[in-house]
C-alpha cells in the first residue's frame, strides 16, 4: 500500500504552544523529545527493526478483545509516533493517529512510508480534536499509559463520544490506578512504599526527567506533569459523555515493568514476583453509545 492516506486531510495543524496552558506545553516539549529518542535510538520497548520486518506492536489483549478491524475506520487517540497505529492498518483498518507532538507525528509519517502502509497521523492536542477532524469513526482506541497526561478526563471523554460512529466502540486499555501509588523510582527495590496520591485534586504531580521509560538518557532534563485519576473518575468520564460500558476486565500483569520490583514472567508479562495474582496492574474496556 501506499503511504500517501487516502483519508481526507485534516482542517488544522496542532494547536500553537501559546493556545495551550503551561503544563500541556511542557508535556508537548517532553513527548517531542521522547519521539525523537523512541524513534531512532535502539530501545527493548520499541523495536523498530521487528516491526519493520513485519512485527505486530500491539498487545495480546488489544488484539484478542479489538478483534477483527478489517475495512473498519479506527481513530488512535494519543498515538505517539504510530506503531500501535500502523500495526492497526497492516491488520486491515482505515487508521487515523492523533498526538500532541508535531515530532511524533513527523516519525509516524515517516515510518509509515518506510514500511509502505496506508495511514493518516494528525498533530492536535486531544481536546483540540472535533475542530481539526469533522467525521466519526467506527472504533476509537487509545492505550497504555495515556490518562495520567490528560487534565480533564470529562472533556477527553466529550471528545471520545464525538468521535465515535453510531454503532462504533471506544477501546481502552490502560495501567490500572491502583499501583500508581507505589514508589516507582529504582531505589524503592522490592519494596511496596506508597507515594504518590490515588486521590486527585486537580493539581498535577511534577516531574523533571533525565531519561524516557524506554531510553537511558536525554539531551537535557525536560519538566512534565502527571494528573493523578482514579477508577471512578475514568468511569464517571465515560458514562458522563453519554457511553456505556460493554465490559470491564482486570488484569494482575502488564506489559512493562511499570515498578522496580515487578518480573518478566513471560516476554511482554510482568507480575509480582511472589504474589503474581495479587493485585491489578492494568485493565481494559470497552463503551459505546448508550
């Protein structure tokens, strides 16, 4: 396939730095950054020679609870520079990546042509979204440690239901909130402490990174800032915005070593290492219009 979409174009780039607030501005600078390192500096959590030579990128509960996506037009919220995207697209979907990060979606563009895949990738802050693409779409997806970026889960949810074709489903899978409050710096060892809140005010969390969850190192220290949500806030957002849930599992695994202490049980399967089936570390779902 070509890599020039045959998806209409979008209205509008992402939005000027100066229309968002600080904290979203300073999140678009460290995804930039990220992109650039993700993207082209070898990495175990992106292998992009794998993918180029034709490997799935996506996570075995995305492809068992998705299913089938063939002639179905899928929506990408929060893609990053658009491997989970592409690999939509080789599974047979109409796609279409969203990211806040202009570099992002420059990669994205960039591998999708490398690999000769069809796709369209947009640079637009997601709540920015229904004035840059006019239509709905059959599935909307996102995944994988995107929520605690976002400010407003009620406005990301609007965007959601906006989005969705009647008939469509949103798709979610995502790190469960409950061990987000586990220190998970590398001197914390194989000790459960809590640190950070379960409970949202509002406030965001700072951080000041020196390296990315994939690659050791950056150029230079960059500033983020993390919203803490709790189940009921996710919930709550989606019910909300007028969807209801099909299903909600939970999952005593994850596919990233989210805490020091956890284990690779299996590629791609990290648990507790003494009490694997003890407590959730990610969960999916699926809504629709109610």
């Amino acid at each position: 396939m070509s890599s020039k979409s045959s998806l209409p174009a979008a209205k509008n780039t992402c939005p000027a730095s100066s229309a968002m607030n600080p904290e979203r501005r300073a999140n678009q600078h460290l995804w930039d950054v990220w992109a650039d390192l993700h993207s082209t500096v070898k990495n175990p959590i992106y292998d992009l020679a794998a993918f180029r030579a034709g490997a799935c990128s996506l996570d075995a509960i995305e492809v068992g609870e998705v299913g089938d996506v063939s002639g179905k037009s899928l929506l990408h919220l929060q893609c990053h520079f658009g491997m989970d995207t592409l690999s939509w697209a080789r599974r047979g979907a109409t796609v279409t990546g969203v990211d806040i990060s202009t570099r992002a979606i420059a990669a994205a563009r960039q591998l999708a042509g490398e690999i000769g895949v069809d796709a369209r990738f947009v640079a637009s802050d997601v709540f920015a979204l229904p004035e840059v693409l006019d239509e709905t779409f059959d599935i909307v997806f996102t995944s994988a440690g995107v929520l605690c970026w976002l400010d407003d889960l009620d406005a990301w949810a609007q965007v959601v239901a906006k989005m969705l074709a009647p008939g469509g489903y949103f798709f979610l899978r995502e790190f469960h909130p409950f061990p987000a409050v586990f220190d998970d710096a590398a001197e914390a060892g194989d000790a459960l402490r809590l640190h950070y809140p379960y409970f949202g005010n509002g406030t965001p969390l700072r951080f000041e990174s020196d390296c990315s969850y994939a690659v050791g190192s950056m150029p230079e220290p960059a500033e983020s800032f993390e919203w803490p949500h709790t189940f009921a806030d996710i919930l709550n957002a989606l019910l909300k915005a007028g969807l209801a849930l099909d299903y909600l599992h939970e999952f005593p695994y994850c596919g990233y070593h989210m805490l020091p202490l956890l284990v690779e049980e299996s590629p791609g399967r990290w648990v507790h290492p003494t009490h694997p089936g003890s407590f959730p570390l990610q969960f999916s779902l699926r809504a629709r219009h109610a």
